[in-house]
C-alpha cells in the first residue's frame, strides 16, 4: 500500500465561490492570530506556546466567533499545526522566521482525516461534498491508482480552485525485469543515459521569459515608488499575468517530467543517479561573477532535477524495480572511465571523455552515466550474494 496524492480542479457557482473565499478568509484570520499569540507570548512574557496551547483554545474561540463554528475542528486544527509547523521550520533553521500572512496569498485550508468532506468519485470526475457547505462541488481530474481517501486539501492558485486528496492505494506499473540504466543529469543536455542516448532540455523557462520580460516592465512602470501605498489595479492586473506564464511554465515542465520518467520505467527496473546537492548548486554566490551565477542558477532550476528524480524512484518503486542515488564525492562519475576505472580530472570545457590508459573514448556525460550504472550493478551483485547466503 502506498499514498499517493491527486489533485482535481473544482468548479463551483458564484455562491459556493463566495462561501470558499469566505471560509479561506477565516482560515487565514486563524493562522495570523495563531502566530500573533505566539510572538507576543514569547516578546513580552518569555513564555514559550506550542501547538496543544493552542488548540486547547479553539473551543473558546468558538463560542466568541460563532463563525468558526461550521468550519470544522479538525480543519481549524489543521490550521494551527501549519503556524507550530512554520516555526519549527525556524527553530531548525530550515526557513526564515514566520511572517503574518496576507488574505490574497493564503492559499487554502485541510482536512487531516476524513471527518468534514467526502468525495463522490471513483477517481474520474465527481462531487465534493464539505460539511456545514450547501450543495455538492463538482470535480474534474483523473486518477491513474484510487484507493481510500485520506485527507483533503482544498487551495486557490491563479484564480481557480483546486482540491489535493490523497488516497490510500495499492499502484501498480509495468516494466522490463531486466533493462538497467545509468542516468547522468545536466543544463546542456537535461539527461545523458548510459546507451548513449541524449535528452534535450525543453528549455520551458527561457522560452517565455521575453514575454514575462515585457509584462514585468509593464509592471514595473504602473507601481506606486512610495512605499506602504497599495498597488493600483492595473499593476495587479499585470503582477497576475505574469504569474499565470510562470504557471503555465510550471505546468509544461511537471508534465514533460511524467512523460521522461514514465518512457525511462517503462523499459527499465534499474535505474542509478547520481547524489546531488541541488540546494547548495543553486545557492547565490558571495564572490564575483553574480550575474553569471544567477544564470545558471535559473537554468539548473529551469530543468527541475530534483522533482524529475523524485518522480524517476516513486515510479521505478510502484513497478517493483530499484532506484540508487551514488555518491559523487566517493565515485566521481565525471572523471572516471567506465571502461578501465582510470580517474583523471576533467574540466568543464571538455565535454568528450577520452581515456588516456585504454583508449575508450564517449560523450562525458554518457561516461558518467556509464560510471554509475556499474556502480550500481556492483551493489546489485553483492545484494543478490548476501541473500543467496
């Protein structure tokens, strides 16, 4: 068994999308009183709240703002573990400390188990139905596995709303039993696969940034310098088309990601990656060169490795195969030959592996493929030792 996640697009009439910001409205009321109780708590009492504090003080809450009510418990708890969740992000250093959030850029609300929603589908189309909620929602979206619904959470991107319900399911894909690959990721060619083959980068990000350019300085000249004054509707107006590009951007790369790792599973049970960093190879820089930097920055981003990786091992995991990221600092892909194991230190400049000891001579980043895919054969081989002894 296995939770996966679908996302279907809602589609309700004008009162229920009324009641839907209504209650997102409330939701994000609840999370910037949450996080002002905590702050003043600690800035002027040094008392440290945590989320049972909390939640222990949503039944009073309720009783004086009776529009609270029909919310939910459980969504009105969802809601408060998001505040506890955003500063232990914080207390690990993982993010910035926590900021009130605006009613325009809350995006939405869960439900954490099955109590207030359920669904009417068998996960092609359907009704949503909320609680304390008058009528059904209808739904569209397909899903590839169904199984129990979990939980539910129900958001508001680019003016149009959408429900995440995860379900709890047993996933099933076909694949070859015996096909095995080596998969090398890049800016210039987005993968190099140890049969030689190359997979160009769509590149999805810099073919629209002329037009996000355009609209961005359209923007720019239609806001107010002084600041603490609102944006006028014409700069929202243009703020707005210029997210609906880069969400459309976002969309053609998450699809052309399923499609990749779907044609990779499809004719392999082995798949071996390298272990990458990608947090640290996207940092910004603290030297020269910041433009040169941000560049390649946004074109390591434009390919979206880490989101085709994770993708790459849930598939190859739902067909029973195996997926093995190796170590970059151990094996050193780039500048070992797959034919003899000789290392020699490559610059970025050359793009062509040429093995000085035995000859062998490929693409560099097919040798590196290459260079993994028979590390991980070796880990396969000593797997299959240990469990015939």
């Amino acid at each position: 068994m296995a939770i996966k996640r679908i996302t279907f697009r809602l589609y309700p009439n004008q009162a229920q999308n009324d009641k839907l910001h209504y209650w997102k409205k409330l939701h994000c009321s609840l999370y910037n009183a949450c996080f002002y109780h905590r702050k003043t708590e600690y800035q002027k009492f040094g008392k440290n709240v945590n989320y049972f504090d909390q939640q222990n003080c949503l039944p009073e809450l309720k009783k004086c703002w009776l529009e609270y009510k029909e919310l939910g418990s459980h969504a009105l708890q969802a809601t408060v573990k998001r505040v506890d969740f955003a500063f232990q992000r914080f207390f690990k250093l993982k993010s910035g400390y926590p900021k009130f959030k605006a009613s325009r850029h809350y995006k939405g609300w869960t439900y954490p188990d099955g109590a207030g929603w359920s669904i009417d589908s068998s996960g092609h189309h359907g009704f949503l139905t909320l609680s304390n909620f008058d009528g059904k929602i209808k739904i569209r979206g397909k899903a590839r596995d169904w199984g129990i619904p979990k939980t539910c959470t129900i958001m508001f991107k680019q003016g149009k709303w959408y429900a995440s319900i995860t379900v709890e399911c047993s996933p099933t894909r076909a694949t070859t039993d015996t096909g095995s690959i080596g998969l090398d990721f890049g800016v210039l060619h987005a993968i190099a696969d140890s049969n030689g083959n190359l997979t160009e980068n769509p590149r999805f990000l810099k073919s629209a940034q002329e037009k996000i350019k355009k609209i961005a300085k359209k923007s720019r000249r239609k806001r107010n310098p002084k600041r603490g004054v609102k944006a006028s509707r014409r700069s929202r107006k243009s703020a707005r088309a210029v997210g609906k590009i880069q969400s459309k951007v976002a969309r053609q790369r998450q699809n052309w990601h399923h499609q990749v790792a779907v044609e990779i599973v499809r004719c392999n049970s082995l798949i071996a990656t390298e272990k990458l960093n990608l947090k640290g190879m996207t940092q910004k820089t603290k030297g020269k060169r910041k433009r040169q930097k941000s560049g390649l920055n946004r074109s390591i981003l434009d390919v979206g490795i880490g989101n085709l990786k994770s993708l790459l091992k849930e598939k190859v995991t739902e067909a029973g195969g195996f997926y093995i990221e190796v170590p970059t600092q151990k094996i050193k892909p780039s500048q070992t030959c797959p034919n003899c194991g000789h290392q020699k230190k490559k610059s970025l400049a050359e793009r062509v592996h040429s093995c000085e000891k035995c000859g062998y001579s490929c693409d560099r980043d097919v040798a590196a493929a290459q260079v993994m895919l028979n590390y991980a054969r070796g880990l396969e081989r000593a797997y299959a030792r240990c469990r015939v002894a």
